[in-house]
C-alpha cells in the first residue's frame, strides 16, 4: 500500500482564485500542444477538472458578497451585510 493523500488534488482548496487560474491555464496550454504522454495527459486533465471547480466556488463565493452589498436611497453603498457561509 502506498503513502498517497486522500486525494490527490487535496492541495488545490488553499489556492487563491489568481494561483489556481495561473495553474489551469498552464495545464491548457500543456494539453493543447498535444505533446503530453497519455498517462501524463489523464492527470493533467483531472487536476484542471479540481482547478476549474476549486474557481468555480470562489467565484461563487465572490459573486454571494457582492450581491450583499446594499445601495442608500442617494445610490451609495450603505453598508454591506456578513456573508452567510456554510
């Protein structure tokens, strides 16, 4: 038996949104040059599917905080509610 993680992509939740996109588009540019090893291709492949969703939540999470910005009755932020996270 090995010594591997629960999961091979486990780093990839404490990436900021900025280094996980760097990551993902390094690994596009990687396979679309379409000379990557097939077996180096597949994990590529699945690290950019955990990159991509790993964007997708920040992104989300993002998106949550600004829509809780409120705008006063003169068209200026009157103050922001927490965001609720789970």
């Amino acid at each position: 038996m090995t010594d591997q993680p629960a999961s091979p992509h486990a780093d990839v939740k404490s990436l900021t949104f900025e280094k996980a996109l760097a990551e993902l588009e390094q690994i596009v540019t990687k396979l679309e040059r379409g000379d990557v090893p097939l077996e180096e291709s597949i994990a590529a492949y699945e690290r950019g599917e955990a990159l991509k969703a790993h964007c997708s939540r920040l992104l989300s999470a993002a998106e949550a905080r600004v829509e809780k910005i409120r705008l006063g009755a003169d068209g200026q932020p009157a103050g922001t509610e927490p965001l609720d996270v789970d």
